[in-house]
C-alpha cells in the first residue's frame, strides 16, 4: 500500500469538518471586507484615529497605523484570535488520527497489510501539512475575491503578497500546533488523550502571548509559545517579513514530528 490511499481515506473522514470550517472562514472575511467597506465609505477610520488617546497610538506604534485603514482591517481577519484558534484546533484534529486509529483498532488492521508504521506518521504528517494549507488558500482567495468585488472607491486594498504572508505564517503556526499533537499521539492510546492537552496547552500559550505585549514576566514564557512567531500587526504594516518566523515555527514542527516517527516505531501497540 502506498501513502496516497490512507490519505485520501483521512481526507474523506473529515471533509465534513473541513468543508464547514471552510465555509466559516469564507463568510468571516468576506464579512470583515464587508465591515471594512462600510467604515471606510463613511470615514469612521478618521474618526476613530482622532478620538484614539496619544498613548495608545504610541504604544501600538505601527501595528495601529496598519489597522486604521481598509487594508488593515480586512488583513485583520488573520489576526482575529478566533480564526487562529479555530486553524489550530482543526490542524490538532487531524494530527491526532494517529491515535484514533489505535484507539478504534484499526491500526491491528493497516498494519495486517505490507505497510509500515512510519507510514501511519506519514499518513497524519501529510494530513496536518494539507489541510491547515489549504484553508490557508481558501482565505486568501475569499479575501481577494471579496476585495475586488466590495472596495470603496479611493480605498487602498491590501496586496495578494501580504494576505499570503498572513496565511503562510498562520499556516505555520497551525503546522507547529499540530506537530504537538501528532507527537502526543504517538505515545497514547485514545484520541482525547492528545487532542485535549494540545488544545488546552495551544490556547494557554495564546493567552500568555496576549499577555506578553503588557506583562514583562509573560515575555520569557512567550519564547517557547508558536503564536510569538505570528507578527500579524506588523505585516500589515510592510514593516515585517516573517520568513525568519516561519523557519522557526517549521522547525519546531520538524522535530516534534521526528518525536512522533521516533515513540511510534518504538512503541507497543
């Protein structure tokens, strides 16, 4: 048996799951745009520029620049918490088919078969490298359709290059996130045993993430979190290129799945 197979059968296990987060991502931004062009066709961005205190505009610095414009807001909806939770989640989903499969029996099964158990890893590396791309993609081209059919008149729409950036680096994020579960499925034996501690880990890292841009005692912890290396504000901005955080988050995921090749080859199933 060949990785294709087990891939495409993953695939058709949660296209459910996929196809409805695909649908929210799309009517988020596409509401956000939305949002954006009402702001702007009644100069609220103005507005909202005057009536900010000083302080707050010198603390945000560039990052408050980038999002009081149509461009800022729109590229926001990478940003928004809600959206890099929900990609994570969905990428720790489907890194933790490994331990379903132990879980159900089903690996007594597709190990019965010339397959070998590096290719179960495979199989979820595969899956957690599609799926959070491909909504990754589907963002992108909700945004850019949305953009070119809603822009004001006079607005200054965001560039394709900085809305892929935005994905890619949320992309990576989510990689980094699932690379954790999959490393904790190796070692497991029911699915909840790893997709739970990799959400309640993922979203306590976003916490002190958030944390750490007022709290100097969150910023040493902040180092170790993968939503440090997601700089969204400052791409907007044209003041950032994240390649240098994608190499780290791609990285760290690297290694956490070669953990997972590692405890899964050696484990007793």
């Amino acid at each position: 048996m060949t990785l294709g197979p087990l891939v495409l059968r993953s695939l058709a296990r949660i296209r459910g799951v996929l196809l409805g987060v695909a649908g929210l991502l799309t009517a988020f931004n596409v509401a956000i745009v939305l949002q954006a062009a009402s702001i702007e066709e009644t100069q609220a961005f103005e507005v909202m520029g005057q009536m900010t205190p000083e302080f707050i505009q010198r603390w945000s610095g560039e990052s408050f620049v980038a999002l009081g414009s149509f461009a800022g807001i729109v590229g926001f909806g990478y940003c928004h918490p809600l959206i890099v939770l929900m990609i994570s989640m969905v990428s720790a989903l489907v890194a933790t088919e490994l331990a379903a499969d132990v879980e159900a029996g089903r690996v007594d099964l597709l190990l019965a078969r010339p397959v070998s158990r590096h290719f179960l890893v495979s199989r979820s590396t595969c899956m957690l490298l599609v799926c959070p791309a491909a909504l990754g993609a589907v963002m992108v081209a909700a945004t850019t359709t949305a953009v070119e059919l809603w822009t004001p008149t006079g607005a200054v729409k965001p560039s394709v290059r900085t809305l892929s950036l935005l994905a890619l680096n949320l992309v990576a994020v989510a990689w980094c996130v699932g690379a954790f579960a999959i490393a904790l499925s190796s070692i497991v034996r029911r699915r909840s045993a790893a997709l739970g501690p990799a959400a309640i880990l993922a979203v306590g890292l976003f916490f002190v993430n958030v944390l750490a841009a007022s709290w100097a005692p969150a910023q040493a912890v902040d180092l170790v979190s993968p939503f440090h290396y997601f700089q969204g504000p400052r791409i907007l901005a044209g003041a950032f290129n994240p390649a240098r955080d994608v190499l780290i988050l791609m990285g760290a995921a690297s290694m956490l799945v070669a953990v997972a090749y590692w405890r899964f080859d050696a484990r007793d199933l």
